[in-house]
C-alpha cells in the first residue's frame, strides 16, 4: 500500500489524566499512528499528574508529555500546535476557554455514551 502525502501537522492531544482508561489508552494508540505518519507530530497535555499509570506507556512509545490545568499553561501550549483534540468532557470547558481569541482548531470527541444533561453542561456543549 502506498503512503499518502500529508501536509505537516502537530496536534496536541488532551486528557483529563493518564490514567488507565478507554479514551487515555486510545489517545496514547491514535498518537503512535498518527507519528507513524510523515510531517504529523503530537504531544499529549494531561491535566492529571506525572505518576499516572500510562504515563510510561506514552514515554516508551516517545509521545512528548505535559501536565498542567491552568489556562495560560494550557493556552502557552497553543502556539506550538495546529490542532488541539480534547479527549475528555472534563477538559473541554478549559480548553475552550483557553483557546478564546487564539487561532487555533480544537476538535472534542466524547468517548463515552453519557451525555451532560445539567445547565452548565448545556452551555459548555454550546459553546465547543
């Protein structure tokens, strides 16, 4: 099969932690495709902390890693990447609003079947 060309790309990938879990295990198998790809880097943001059981996982397949949760770490990262995938509705509403004014794409894919119901959620869900 050959190769597609694919323009060059680096993508921040976050998650409300590293540990284990359905969407931290994808995320950390998506990253390792997706740098398999020529010109496609990616980093993961945790905003857990870095004793976390995967955070090994993610360093042996050579996934840069940071922590952090307050909104200018997380809008500092921005400058670095053209796309931001957030992995987990706890992450969304910090990023979203990290991301106000700044020219970057964020992408929100929920990775389980509960949907927020409550007003803030609805607002949040509005807003991404």
């Amino acid at each position: 099969m050959e190769k597609v060309a694919i323009k060059p790309m680096k993508i921040l990938h976050v998650v409300s932690s590293l540990n284990v879990g359905g969407a931290e295990r994808f995320v950390i198998d998506l990253a390792c495709q997706q740098n398999t790809y020529n010109g496609i880097t990616t980093h993961i943001l945790s905003m857990g902390s870095s004793g976390e059981p995967l955070v090994d996982e993610a360093k042996l397949h050579n996934i840069p890693l940071s922590f952090g949760y307050k909104l200018s770490f997380i809008r500092s990262h921005f400058k670095n990447f053209d796309v931001v995938h957030i992995h987990s509705s706890h992450c969304l509403l910090r990023v979203l609003l990290a991301a106000m004014f700044v020219p970057i794409k964020v992408i929100y894919t929920r990775h389980n079947e509960r949907v927020h119901c409550t007003l803030r959620w609805r607002l949040i869900y509005f807003m991404a």
